[in-house]
C-alpha cells in the first residue's frame, strides 16, 4: 500500500492529476521540483527532487524533519523533543522523527525565475497517516469545514504593502561574509527604488519600475489574479493588490506570492521584505488588509442587505450590513485582541499601531473609514458590500490569519452579537486598544475561551510557546533594533 493510500489520498481525481503531471513534466524538460509547505510564521520550507523521483513522491510523498513545526522565528527549536513527556505534549514529534510531505498535483507551478524547475505544495502527514493536526493550512481547512457546513464560503480580496530595496552588493554584501556568519545572520546592506513621502506619484513608479515589472511577471506567470502594483507612502515601500478569491485559494496565492517574490527579485539584486516594520529611522509600516465577505451556494453575497434596517442610523451596521454580516463584524470586535496575536504575528508588527497613520489604534469599526480596525463598505444592494480588516501584517501566517476571522466571525453570528455604531473619530481617546505587543496579544488569544475552542486547545498551546519564546528573545536582546534587522529583515 502506497502512502498515499494510507493517507486516504488515493482517488481516482488524484491519480488521474498525477498521470497528467508526470507526462507533463516528462514533455516539458522540467529537471527540478521544489517540493513546498507553509510553516507557522509563513515561510516555505520543503526539498527538492530531480523530476525522475516524481513519481515516487506522489505516491509516498518525503521525509522531513518534524522539528520544522516547532522553530520560532529565529529557527531555534521551542520545544525540547528529546526529553521525557514530549510525547503527551506533542505526539509524534518525539525525538525530532519524520513527517511526510504530500504534494497536491493541483498546485503545479512552472517557476518562472528558474531554469527547469518547478514547485508542488506539499501538506504534512503523521505516519499513521493523519494530517499534522498543528499544520497551519489544516487549521485554515477545518475553519472553511465549518462554514460550509452551513452552506457559506468566505471569499477574501488581499491589500499587501511591502517595502523592495536594492542590494548594495548581491554578490558578496555582509549577510554572505562568512567571517559576519551567526544565528540569525547579518541583514543585507541596501538602499531604496523610490525616495518616498509622495504617495502614488507616477514619477517614484517610474523609479521602481524594473523590480515591479519582476514583480508582476513573477505574479502573472504564476496565475495570481494581480489588479495592480502601487508606491506607497514610504521610502521604497510598496503595494500589491489582489482579486477576490476563495479563503483557502487566496491563503495559498499570498504564500506563493511572498516566496516567489522574493526570490525573484533576490536573483535581479533587489531585496523584498514583508516585515512590517524594516529597521530604518524614516519608514512606513506596511499593513495587510483583509477583504472578507461570505457567499452562499447560489453566490449570493451573504453580507449584503436589501435594503436598510428600518429605523437605524448611518452608523448602525445593519445600515449596510445584513444580520449576518452585522453579528460577523460584531465576533471580529469582540475577539480582536485574540485575534491580533495571528493576524500580526511578530514582535516587529505591533510598532504600527499608531494614531493617525491610515493604521488602526483601537478596537473599533467605520464605514469607509481607514483609520478603523474595521472598514466597512458598500452600500445596501451592493453586490461588494464586505468587511476589511486593517489588523494583520504582511508576514503573517495567511492560513492563521483567514480562520481566525471566520471563528471569531462565526462566533458573533451563532451568538447574535451586535456591533456598537460606527466611529468617525478611530484616533479619539476612550476606545479599547489593539494590543501593544505580541506576549499582550497571546494572553489575550490563551483567554479567549471561544478561539481555544475553534483552534483546539492543543494548537493554541503550541503557538503560543512559539510565540512566548520569540517574545522574550526580543525582550532580552541588547539592542532592539539589531534584533529586529536580523530576525526579520534578511528572513521574511
């Protein structure tokens, strides 16, 4: 029996997709193939094979080391595998043993910025043949399970802003001395594509526009539905926005997106960094907006209202927002500082949370208002009436991110919770604060009885030590920003 079999992976859909691969791959010269998974912090991780083990690894998939779960984000081992007791906390993952990485023939990528390779999405497996219950992109799978079991899927539009620096010197910089070698190694020497502070001018773009034409060819050979690429606001920061798709499907885009990116501008002399906060004195944070609503089996979006509630102000959601979708943006309020631990998931994400930077300060909604946490908007009959959430960074996990939004959403629907009016002044005083820092926003998420429960227990518990560690490196470090610069700025 294959382990694919064992897996229950061995439908009849999935070897006809690999038949029609494994010809493809022959017909097409392809020598390479990365075989990727999605960490916790949103880094892709795998092995490579030559195209003639293909077929071995779709039917028996690889071997890699379980301890790649339980890095933190400088790469240390959080969890002590080789003592006593691990197995109750984490079983499986005694004595660093093996998972194995199934790769989904659906996934298949051509990578456009290298020669004869190509990329599979793997997902990990235990031996027994169950999915890593701790894997992010399961968790994602069972929050899309429980929505449609009520018949909804949760569609999701991406804003991400990130910042692309030229390298000083992408042969021999400081982060490839190996006199400088450490753990975490040097950041990069660089400097900007744009100057920044003159919002999208078409003079900065025509600046940036070698390393954003990488970008969008990077983006377009992979079939990500690009609309635009935008100048930010700050010195070399940038914007890419994306169309609406499905959860999981835009989770799995933004992964791609961030690690093709990458590369392919590495491999031009370019640096892109999706951390929030790079660490240059005169910068802008970059924030993730998360477009959400939800559609039912016929499409019809289930945010949508009709008409207005009767009797009910312009500030009351249920002025534009369904029932539904007022109890949804109601769960997202009253979950937010749980939420925040997994929408901005690094140490380095909490310093944008500042007043009257088009960044959100408190826990609190508006219409059109991008000083909110929440923006809503549309308008009653408006087929795109939707929810964005201003909350995350652009390095957070999207798998984490997107089922924190339907659990928490869910939540205040199945409790019929009911949003407070809408806010026109997000930076005044009195309002309940965003939490200033990650060890604040995994309290909150270890409080939070309702997540816990839709997470699991032992999943929260696990994040959580990941997240503690990473939070008390920074607290213990001797210089702040130096800490930041190479645990953030050379890695994601």
């Amino acid at each position: 029996m294959s382990f694919a079999e064992r897996c229950g992976l061995h439908s009849p859909e999935r070897q006809a997709a690999c038949a029609q691969l494994l010809q493809q791959v022959e017909a097409s010269g392809i020598e390479l193939i990365r075989l990727g998974w999605c960490d916790l912090h949103g880094v892709v991780r795998g092995k490579t094979i030559v195209a003639s083990q293909l077929r071995s690894a779709l039917a028996n998939g690889i071997g890699m080391v379980s301890t790649l779960l339980l890095k933190d984000s400088s790469d240390r081992t959080a969890f002590k595998v080789f003592e006593p007791g691990i197995e109750e906390t984490l079983p499986g993952f005694a004595g660093a043993s093996n998972f194995t990485l199934m790769p989904d023939p659906a996934s298949w990528q051509v990578l456009p910025w290298a020669a004869k390779t190509g990329w599979l999405q793997g997902q990990p497996y235990l031996a027994d043949g169950r999915i890593v219950p701790l894997d992010s992109r399961h968790v994602l799978q069972l929050a899309v399970q429980r929505l449609a079991e009520r018949g909804w899927q949760m569609r999701c539009g991406l804003e991400v802003e990130f910042h692309i620096y030229r390298l000083k010197d992408p042969l021999h910089g400081a982060d490839l001395d190996p006199n400088r070698a450490a753990w975490p190694g040097p950041a990069p020497e660089v400097s900007l594509i744009h100057p920044g502070f003159n919002l999208l001018t078409e003079a900065w773009f025509d600046r940036a526009e070698e390393p954003l034409r990488i970008v969008q060819r990077t983006a377009q050979a992979l079939g990500l539905p690009l609309i635009s690429l935008e100048i930010e606001l700050g010195p070399s920061q940038v914007e890419a926005v994306f169309d609406v798709r499905d959860a999981l499907t835009a989770a799995d885009h933004m992964v791609l997106f961030r690690n093709a990116t990458r590369q392919a501008l590495r491999r031009a002399g370019y640096h892109a960094t999706f951390m929030c906060r790079p660490p240059f004195d005169a910068i802008m944070s970059s924030g993730w907006h998360l477009h959400q609503s939800l559609v039912d089996t016929t499409g019809r979006n289930v945010f949508m209202r009709d008409a207005a509630a009767p009797g009910v102000g312009v500030l009351d959601a249920q002025q534009v927002l369904s029932d539904v979708g007022a109890s949804w943006l109601a769960g997202l309020l009253a979950h937010a500082p749980a939420l925040t631990a997994l929408c901005t998931s690094t140490s380095n994400g909490y310093g944008r949370f500042r007043p009257n930077a088009m960044a959100p300060q408190s826990i609190l909604w508006g219409r059109d208002n991008r000083g909110a946490m929440l923006r809503v908007i549309g308008n009653a009959g408006d087929t795109a009436t939707r929810i964005e959430n201003r909350l995350g960074e652009p390095a957070a996990n999207p798998y984490l991110y997107m089922a924190s939004q339907i659990h928490a959403g869910l939540d205040g629907v199945d409790a019929h919770l009911q949003a407070p009016p809408a806010s026109e002044t997000p930076y005044a005083s009195g309002a309940a604060t965003i939490p200033t820092s990650l060890a604040d926003a995994v309290r909150a998420l270890q409080k939070n009885t309702a997540l816990c429960q839709a997470l699991g227990q032992p999943f929260v518990d696990y994040y959580s030590t990941i997240k503690k560690a990473e939070h008390q490196r920074m607290a213990q470090a001797e210089d702040a920003q130096e800490f930041h610069r190479r645990e953030y700025f050379g890695r994601i």
